[in-house]
C-alpha cells in the first residue's frame, strides 16, 4: 500500500507536529513512537498517564426493534445481560467457531454500537452484514465519523476528572457514561487494552483534536504510539487479533473462554462449532513463555519446538520494559500448556531455550 491511499486519522497532523514516527498500520498511517521513545511512553502508562490515538479502530451502529436479538445472533458474548451503559468483551465467530474479530459491545437506551479492530472493518462489516436475514434493524458503519483517544494509567482518573463534570471515579470497569469531556461530547468507557485502569473517549472526528490538547501535554498526560501499545498489551496478556488470535483460532484455545456463552437461550454463529470443542475438550492453548537465554527474542512468526518438534509459530513477542525480559505467546497442546513447561524458539536458524510461564505477565490493574 503505497503513502498516497493510506488514510489518516483526525489527529494526523498533531502527531507529526510532535515528531511522531508514523508507520502503516491497518491501512492507516498511524504514529508508532514519539520522541521520547517507547520504553519512556511505556513506563508513563504503567506509572502515570499516557492517550493513545485509536480512531483508526471501526465502530458499527446498531438500531431498530431487533437489535438486541441481532447482536445476540452475531456475537458469542450474551448482549442480555448487558444494562444500558454496560459494555462487553465479545468474538464474531466464523462457522467454525474461529475468529472473524474480538470486539467491544456497547448498550446504550435506544442503540448498541461494536468497536472492531481496524485491519478487519470491512471484513466485520460484510460478515455481520449477511447475517442480517430478516432482522428488523439498521447498521451504519460509523467508523471515519468517530475519533478514539484511550486514557490510560494510574493517573487517568485523575486527569479526566479534571476535565469533565461527569462523575469519572464512579464509572465502573465496562461501564460508561455520556456527557461533555473539555467541551466535547464523548461517551467515556472504563475499558482499555493496557492492563492499567483508564478509560476510552469516543467523540466526534472534529472534536479529536480539541480532546487530545486538553488531554496531552506538560503535567497532563504523555502521547503514546502503537509500539508502546503492543508492549503494554503482550504484557498484560490481552490477544492481538492477527496474532494470538485469527480464524484459525477458537476462543476456548484463546484462553476466552469467558466470551463464550453456550446456553445464551439464542442460537449464534460457531455455537454448534465450540459445543463440540468443549465436549471433545480442547486440543490446544495459547501459553504466555519468557526466553530463557540473554539476548535472544522470540519475535512473531518465528517457529516454536516441543520436545523437537515444531508445535506453532511464536504469535506475539518482543522485549517489553515492565517486565524487562523478551517475552512471547504461542500455542501448545493442551496437556503441555502449563507454567515450566520447556519449549525452544528458532531464531534465524538457531533454536534458543524458553519456558511457559503464567499469564499475564504483569498483574492487571483495572479498577472493578
């Protein structure tokens, strides 16, 4: 893909104004580094407070007397439990009951709305859209209308409480509120992808830009790029789709579990699929390991050994600062997947010693 079709966010000419290095990401020229470099953004979310630039991400409105019951049908989370102003963790599931997409549901009164990962939106889209049958509702596709800043660290309450009458320390984890952020109007989330408490700010695209100066700058919060977001998210376990996750994966294998609800009372995409993984048991599952020897790092596609016999591809890896070890994710079988587990890692034709640990590698810190 060449610069000239790439698309840009709202926030495009800020973050090259701050020196940002800007890379394709999804289709998007996105910023992956500032300046200050991804260690030092990295260490702002786990110490203080850093926003990130997600407005690349898609958002799909759903409307009309069935939405409830379509989402129900499209997701493999249960969209019954949720009250208006809760939110859920959810997979759009292919026949197979592999993934199409993770994705956020949101309840609002009269709507719901599923966020879905930007490099997926027209896939998402067309998936949704041809189970769409008979279903009394409407979807629009809202996605280059809606800007996405995450707020994220131990500060973020803090720092937002200052910019808005809402009642920020009052939102619980998966919940959000409606109301004006800096003289914006946002709904704001209490979710996020770091494994810190933060929050999620949708507005407006031409309110992108007014949102990020009350947000970011001396005193406030740091910008943070997609590198330091990769390093934060691998470290808190959180799945990547395209790497830990695909349509190649379930998420009982996913260590998701938690999204599957087999006796929802609806029937959905891939149920029929994941009722027989469970009841044949799981064959396979995603492990988090650590490198056991200096200097080696396992990085994303590099292929992983058991006993001397390649079993998977490394899924996600680097060196990341909290941890402060090169750490990755890959699948094993089942009856191995466990902590001390032995596994090696060929990097560039020489295999280096690594060793399944428990995940995540860094406790989690969301406010529930």
């Amino acid at each position: 893909m060449t610069t000239e079709t790439l698309k840009r966010t709202p926030l495009h000419d800020v973050h090259v104004a701050l020196g940002a290095k800007m890379v394709p990401f999804a289709g998007f020229e996105m910023p992956v580094t500032y300046p200050s470099g991804i260690n030092a953004e990295h260490k702002a979310v786990r110490e203080s407070v850093g926003v990130f630039d997600v407005s690349h991400m898609g958002e799909f409105e759903i409307t009309g007397p069935d939405r409830n019951a379509f989402v129900q049908r499209v997701t493999c989370n249960d969209v019954s439990v949720l009250k208006p102003g809760q939110a859920q963790y959810s997979g759009i599931l292919t026949k197979e009951g592999t993934f199409v997409d993770d994705c956020l549901v949101y309840r609002f009164e009269d709507k719901l709305m599923m966020v879905v990962n930007a490099s997926n939106i027209q896939k998402d889209w067309d998936t949704i859209v041809a189970q769409k049958g008979g279903a009394n509702v409407r979807l629009r596709d809202i996605s280059d209308e809606t800007a996405l800043l995450a707020v994220q660290g131990p500060k973020a309450e803090a720092l937002l409480a200052q910019l808005t009458s809402l009642g920020i320390a009052m939102i619980p984890y998966y919940h959000f509120a409606q109301g004006k952020v800096a003289g914006a109007q946002c709904f704001v989330s209490r979710t996020g992808y770091t494994g810190e408490d933060g929050f999620e700010l949708y507005c407006r695209a031409a309110d992108a830009e007014k949102l990020w100066h009350a947000l970011v700058g001396a005193g406030r919060a740091e910008p943070v790029g997609l590198g330091a977001r990769d390093t934060l998210r691998l470290e808190a376990g959180l799945p990547l789709y395209g790497n830990d996750i695909d349509d190649t994966t379930t998420p009982y294998e996913a260590g998701l579990a938690f999204i599957v609800k087999l006796d929802k009372g609806s029937p959905f995409t891939g149920q029929e699929a994941l009722k027989r993984q469970k009841l044949e048991g799981v064959k396979r599952r995603l492990v988090g390991f650590k490198m056991s020897e200096p200097k080696s790092v396992a990085r994303h596609g590099y292929p992983v050994f058991l006993d001397g016999t390649q079993v998977d591809i490394v899924r996600s890896g680097t060196v990341t600062p909290t941890v402060n070890a090169a750490i990755g994710t890959t699948y094993l079988p089942s009856e191995r997947a466990k902590p001390g587990t032995k596994i090696e890692v060929d990097i560039r034709g020489k295999r280096a010693a690594a060793e399944v640990v428990k995940l995540p590698f860094v406790p989690h810190r969301t406010k529930r």
